[in-house]
C-alpha cells in the first residue's frame, strides 16, 4: 500500500487577522507540489480554537473546493457543549464536502472520567451522525486523550470510523493500536515525527505530523521510501535528521511554520491567533540554520524543493 504524507494544514491571516483565502489556495499548491496525498484542514495547527464556528466552515469548504477531489480532505467536527451540539457541528463540517470528519478524544470525556463513558458517548455521537464517515484525533487540546489499544478496538467495531491521528509519541503504543485494526479501509496516521520510519513499516497508512508545515517533501519522501531496502542508510539518516530539529520547530508554533514558509519563499505572514508573542531573534535564527540544514537534505536525497507558481 502506498503511504501517504497529510499535511495538519495552518491556517494564514491577512493585516486585519483575518483567514487569508488567498494564501490559503497558494500553500494548498505548495503542499500538492511537494507530493501529499491529502489534507487535514480545521485542526490543532489550524488554530481551529482561535477562529470562530463560521470561520471553521469557511475554512474547510474553502480547502475542499480548492482541492477539488484531487486528494481527499478531513476536517475536525466534534465542537459543541452537548453530544447533539456536536453531531449537528460534525453534520455541518460533512455538508462541506469532506472526505471524513475527525472526532477529538478530549472532546468525549473529562480528564479524570473513565474510558467506559469516552465510549458510551462515541457510540451516542454514532448513533446520531448517520452513516457520516468519521475519525479519531488524539489532539493535544483540551487535554491529550491517548486511546489504548483495547478501546480503539471497541470503537473500531462500530464500522464506523475511517481514520485515526494518533499522538502517543509511543512506538510500543502505536505497535499495539495498528495491531488491533483488522479494516482495510481504516487509516492508522502517526503525528510524532521521530516515530515515522518505524510507524510506516509496522503498517501505518501514513504520517500526518506538524513538520508537514516546514518541509512537506522531506516527509513525502520517507513515507515513499522508508521500507526500501536499497535506500536504508538514507531513511536512518533523514529520520535521525528529524528527531534532531524536532524539538525545535515545535518552539512558538504555528508562527515558526510561518516564518519558515517565509524563508522557503512563500509569502504568509507570521501573523497568529494561538501565537500572539513575536520570535525572537535566537528563534529566528535556528530556524534559519534548520531551512539551510533543509537544503542540505535536499540535495543528499535528490528532492527537488517544491514552490507554488506564486513564490517562484
């Protein structure tokens, strides 16, 4: 099966913090350019908690028609205060056009309750949503709810999920999961970098990471390569790479995707709702050093960087 890279989308703003439609059309040619096989629009990197129910809608219709079904598109839908609050918000996002709807598992329980009511109220929300396709986020926000394997299994048996985000950052934790899915039409996406080379030869469809949003083509490239045995010293040496720098980009995100883009030549502007502080100039400055250690990869794996016709 082919693995696929899937960008958690930002979301751009113009001078009155406002989405930037615009920009967002260039940066979904500047993802498509660098090979990703689909886009997760309205999450965590999209400030989904910063823009407004409408701008969420706008937003992921926006994707969607842009896209154009030339990769599918999924987009987060369980907001609300209420289990129906949250199926109408989820049957909002589905009418959008989008290829599945994610669930957040924070959405589902508090912090301190047991995963027997995160799945009454994930068989509630079932019941309510029809035969919507849906998925599951582990989303560090409102507080990070790691599945186990076991009540993945148990939601996996509603026939109704299509996609799982996972952010465990456990290797053993994705081992476990992956080996409890027996759909094939269940995609298993890991969001910790470090962990690409060994999620994708367990059996996960792909990676769907934040460093998508610095250097999508570099993950592209593991995620076509990572099980060739011809190109083994190259994958070491890239998945080495990337658990190296990141711990960096991680440091004032979404803003340091943003200038990052702006040094790859891509015109968004370093403007966030989650991220109010400017960076630094020692921020600025790794991330400088990680854009020419970017070049570098480039240039040993034979990746030709991509660019929108707007940035060339």
């Amino acid at each position: 099966m082919q693995k696929k890279f899937v960008p958690v989308m930002i979301t751009p703003f113009n001078l009155k913090a406002r989405i930037d439609l615009g920009m967002v059309e260039q940066l979904i040619d500047f993802y498509l350019e660098a090979g990703v096989k689909g886009f997760f629009a309205n999450c965590l990197s999209s400030e989904m908690y910063s823009i407004s129910e409408d701008e969420r809608l706008e937003l992921t219709r926006h994707v969607v028609n842009y896209v154009n079904g030339r990769v599918p598109v999924v987009a987060t839908g369980s907001f609300g205060l209420t289990i129906p609050d949250k199926a109408q918000f989820i049957r909002n996002i589905h009418d959008t056009g989008v290829d599945a709807v994610i669930m957040i598992t924070g959405h589902f329980a508090n912090v301190d309750e047991p995963d027997a009511v995160l799945i009454d109220r994930f068989h509630q929300m079932f019941d309510l949503t029809g035969d919507i396709p849906l998925g599951l986020y582990e989303c560090p926000a409102p507080y990070k709810r790691v599945l186990s394997a076991e009540v993945l299994k148990t939601l996996l048996d509603s026939n109704r999920l299509i996609y799982h985000k996972d952010t465990s950052c456990q290797v053993e934790s994705v081992r476990e999961k992956l080996a409890a899915i027996n759909d094939p039409k269940f995609e298993f996406y890991d969001a910790h970098t470090p962990n690409a080379v060994d999620s994708l030869r367990m059996g996960a469809a792909g990676m769907s990471s934040i460093s998508g949003n610095f250097y999508p083509e570099i993950l592209v490239w593991l995620c076509n390569n990572a099980a060739d045995p011809s190109k083994a010293e190259d994958v070491a040496w890239i998945q080495e790479e990337l658990r190296r720098v990141d711990p960096l980009i991680h440091i004032a995100y979404p803003m340091s995707a943003k200038y990052f883009l702006q040094l790859r030549g891509i015109p968004v502007r370093t403007i966030s709702r989650a991220h109010v502080l400017e960076l630094t100039p020692e921020q600025k400055e790794v991330l400088q050093g990680i854009h020419r250690d970017f070049k570098g990869w480039c240039e040993r794996l034979g990746i030709r960087e991509a660019a929108t016709s707007h940035a060339l």
